[in-house]
C-alpha cells in the first residue's frame, strides 16, 4: 500500500508538471502513453485516480484536466434487431461519443456477424462475446435448462474478462441476463441499470406451461432475486416518474426519460383529415382495441382516414377491420422509413397500447406537431402529455371514451392546431441533448464527487 502510495504521489508531481508545461505551450504529448501505461497496471481506474486529484486540495481541477476521458460499457444482448431498447441505446451511445468525447465500449452476447440494425459512431467499440443464447429459441423446457445454464456461466466469465480489458468506468447493464451477475464482477466500475420496460411488464409469466402454483412460486422467487441485484446497483433509472413510483423496494431509483431520436424542421399544418398510430402488430399496441374505437369516429366522420404503421399481426387485425366494415377508412400500412413525412401529413396520433415502457411514438408525434390522443397505460403517457394542453389522456381501455376525444378533436380544428403547436413546444425537453446532459450529471456525480473544500 505504502508503495502504491508513492507512485501515486509521482504520478501526481508528473501530472503537475506536464499541466504546467502545457500552460506554457510545450510539447506534452510523450507525457500521456505513460500515464496511459501506468492507469492500465493500477487498480483504479483513469477516473477514478481523477477523483483522487480532485477530492485533494493540493490540486485544482484544471490540474486534473488531462486526464482520460470517461469509459462506459453497455451489456446488451445484441443489435441486429430494430426494436427500441437497440434504437435508444445506440442513439445515446452516438451522442455521448460524438459530443462528450466518451469512450463507449458495447457488449454483447448474440448475433455474431450480423451488423446492427442502427448505425454507430466509428469511435464505439463492439465486443461480441458469442454466447448465443439466440441457440435456444424453440427447445423444450427440459433441454434448454442445462444448456442455458452452461451459457450463464460460460457468460458471466467472458463478461468479467472483458470488462477487466476495457477497464471501464461505468458499467450499464440493461436488465438482460447480465443482471444476474453484474454485481459480482471484479473490475472495480461503478454499476448501473437501465430499465426500458414498465415494472408490471418486464417478465410475464402467464404465458409458461408451468401449472399456476409453479407459476406463482417461480415468479415470486424471480422477483426476490431481481429485487437484491438491484439493489447492490449505484444507480436504478427507470423511463418515468409513474413506473418510479412501483418500484417501492428500492431507494436508489432514478428518472431519466428516453430521448427524442429526431426534431425535424418539417411540421403538420394540422388540417390533413387523417389519423395515424405508430408500433409492431402485437397485443401489447392494442390495435384491436384502436380499431373499434374508430368503427365510432368514422360514423360521425367518414371523410377521415386512420393509418396504422407496423407489421406484424396483419391478418388478424384485417380480419377485424373488415368485420366492423371500415375496410375504406381503416388502413393497416407497412412500416416505413420516412416515418417523419407520415406524421405530417396527419392531424391526430392515437396510442392505444395496454402497456409501454416509455412510448416513444407520441413524443415522435409530438416533435412533428401533431397532437396525440392516448390511453394512460402504464407507463409514460402520464408523463409525456399534459392532458388537454398538449394532448388528451382517455381512461385505459375506454374504448368509447377513446372515440370521444379523436372525435373532440376532429371536430375543433383551432383546438387541433393550437395543441398541436403545444406539444411541438413541449417535447423539446426530450431533445437528445437534454437528455444527454442529465446523464452526464449522473455520471460525473457517481465518479467526481463535488469537493466543498474548493
């Protein structure tokens, strides 16, 4: 120890020194290959021997400026799929490296040479640790057991190697099968979790063939362990303030919303007599529940048109579209890539989904000026809209009531522009730079505490 403190007392007169010297003008970049060389043998890590210099009032923060810039590692299964857990992660992962100059490293276990589905900043660096769990899919019960486990612990292994490689800073599990574990990794980061699920929604079980008391007991025990590993975490942050307030068994719990992925120059004028909803054809958008809704509007306004963009379910939801006999009004449309040039052209979005994580579409919606209409499902509509300001909230699952407020709006048209306006002016506090920026402050106030001395 004592000679560990040596070092680090000749590391800081170098420190000072190269500082000095590069107040002055001077050369100093033969200084930096070494400081890099002797952070790589330490324990600590380059931010954390920041914090040292920092939390001494020997030393000013601008002495401390050279060092290198923060590392996070993200643990994420894989990339290839376009969903949105992949499309946010990579949407800030892009912005903390372009902007912040963060050195992100990105771990994953499946879809070895399959390139991501969004595009990443050249600097981020993928590691693929080939567990491929995605070998799994369509075993039965009895012959996936051992091999799932055989992959846990050949998992949680390479997660710890490579994360003594990277030496990261921060670590950011996203609640896959890594959380099992995370907290049980030796390289000395700073551990978090990032939810992109409600509570009540982040593993159902209802769907397993287990009988229902096996059901219950399996459910009960995995929430009792998820319980504990979240808890050993710095940080829990969680998409809104509603799904905060479920998670009563924690007290290290944080919000910090999803982040706009656009805020086009383009903008609906509002007066196009069409409405559009957004999302996979899956129970869980509740497209069968949308549609009934607009079986009501489209008596009392025919000349209007509802557009729902996905795939996924089509037949099913084609089927019902026909039997309420709105086939004309009603179109299932596929999903696109100039999603932007499909909210303008329509006047009201509708969410109808029974549950979400966030709900990114209506904050999309938002940003291209269109008011949306949406069920307050759990979790996020509550926190995004300001009912009757910037969009109209509906009792979830009341499909009449749904009708009512698309109707309300179609029939006020100044109402419909003006909320419209609202809500392009409200959903800026989603802007990825906003959001970004409340990262940034988490993170530096996890691994640079505040010196009051200074």
């Amino acid at each position: 120890m004592l000679a560990q403190r040596n070092s680090e007392n000749e590391l800081i007169c170098g420190l000072i020194s190269i500082s000095d010297r590069a107040s002055r003008g001077e050369y100093v970049d033969e200084g930096i290959p070494a400081l890099e060389a002797w952070l790589h043998d330490a324990i600590i890590t380059p931010v954390q021997f920041h914090t040292r210099l920092i939390a001494d009032d020997r030393y000013t923060i601008e002495e401390t400026n050279i060092l290198i810039n923060m590392k996070i590692a993200y643990c994420i299964p894989a990339l290839y799929y376009p969903s949105g857990m992949e499309r946010v992660l990579t949407l800030k992962a892009n912005y903390f490296a372009e902007v912040f100059g963060y050195e992100i490293h990105i771990i994953l276990t499946d879809g070895k040479g399959k390139k991501p589905y969004y595009e990443l900043h050249p600097s981020i660096t993928l590691h693929q640790l080939d567990i491929d769990y995605d070998e799994l899919n369509g075993m039965s019960f009895y012959k996936k057991l051992p091999k799932y486990i055989a992959k846990q612990g050949r998992f949680k292994k390479k997660l710890n190697e490579c994360l003594h490689q990277i030496r990261p800073d921060i670590t950011i599990s996203l609640l896959r099968r890594d959380i099992n574990f995370i907290n049980r990794m030796t390289d000395g980061s700073t551990k978090l979790g990032e939810i992109h699920f409600n509570k009540s929604n982040y593993r159902d079980f209802s769907n397993s063939r287990l009988p229902a008391f096996l059901r219950a007991i399996v459910s009960n025990y995995w929430r009792e362990q998820l319980y504990r590993q979240l808890r050993q975490l710095k940080r829990f942050i969680v998409l809104s303030h509603e799904d905060a307030q479920e998670w009563t068994e924690l007290d290290n719990v944080e919000v910090i919303h999803n982040p706009l992925p656009f805020f086009p120059d383009q903008i609906s004028d509002n007066s196009h007599k069409q409405v559009i909803a957004v999302g996979r054809y899956v129970p869980q958008k509740g497209f069968d529940r949308l549609i009934p809704a607009w079986q009501l509007v489209a008596r009392k306004h025919p000349d209007w048109i509802l557009r729902i963009y996905g795939d996924g379910m089509r037949e099913q939801l084609q089927q019902q579209i026909d039997s309420l006999g709105i086939t004309a009004s009603c179109i299932l449309e596929p999903t696109v890539s100039n999603i932007v040039d499909k909210y303008c052209e329509s006047s009201i979005f509708a969410l109808s989904s029974r549950f979400e994580g966030f709900g990114m579409v209506i904050i999309e919606a938002m940003a291209c000026g269109v008011p949306p209409v949406s069920f307050t499902c759990p979790c996020g509509p509550r926190d995004i809209i300001s009912d009757g300001k910037d969009g109209l909230l509906v009792e979830d699952g009341n499909i009449e009531q749904l009708a009512e407020k698309i109707s309300y709006l179609i029939e006020n048209e100044d109402i419909r522009k003006k909320m419209g306006q609202q809500a392009r002016m409200d959903v800026q506090r989603f802007r990825i730079e906003n959001i970004a920026e409340q990262w940034k402050q988490l993170f530096e106030s996890l691994i640079i505490p505040v010196n009051e001395n200074k």
